[in-house]
C-alpha cells in the first residue's frame, strides 16, 4: 500500500497532524493542493504557532473546514514571519512589535 504524497509547504516542515487531518477528508485535500505552495506554507504556520495542544487541533480542524469552503489562506493573521525569501511588512513589524510589549 503506498501513502499518496501530499504537498508541503515553502518553509516550514509538513507536521504529520495535518497532513493526517487533510488525508481523510477529500474535498479538503483537493482545495489544499490547489493552493499555492506559499499559501500552503501560511496554513502550516498558522497551525503550528501556537503554543497549546487543544489551540493547535481546533487550528487544524478550522484549515479543514476553510480550505472546504473555498479559503485559500488563513484570515486575520500576519503570515508566516520565518520566511527569510522577503523582508516582514512594515505592519507586521508593528504588530509584533505590540506583542513583545505587552508580554
């Protein structure tokens, strides 16, 4: 029996959770390898930036259900900051930088 390759991202390493997650539901599979390769990569950050267990699976199953309604990337985050193919935006740094200060 052999595992069907799925695509990865651009930057960060495809985490096994996911790809088991896309792997058993179709229509997410598709929607996730029509995407961009940089998109795909904005899903995995997204999924692993966070820092609890119960946080990253309710991320999971949102990129399921996202991807299957036609999302193409996550909404209302600031993307990947471990790129290093392009400078961070100026409101990215603004945005992290609030971070760090309110810590």
């Amino acid at each position: 029996m052999t595992k069907k390759v799925i695509s990865g991202g651009v930057v960060h390493d495809f985490p096994a959770d996911l790809r088991k997650a896309l792997s058993a539901d179709r229509k997410a599979l598709m929607a996730w390898e029509d995407i961009t390769p940089l998109a795909r990569n904005e899903w995995i950050c997204w999924t692993i930036s966070v820092k609890m267990s119960e946080t990253r699976k309710d991320h999971i199953a949102r990129a399921i259900s996202k991807l299957k309604e036609g999302m193409r990337r996550p909404c209302c985050w600031i993307g990947c900051v471990h790129r290093t193919d392009k400078p961070i935006s100026p409101s990215v740094k603004h945005i992290l930088s609030k971070k760090s200060k309110s810590k």
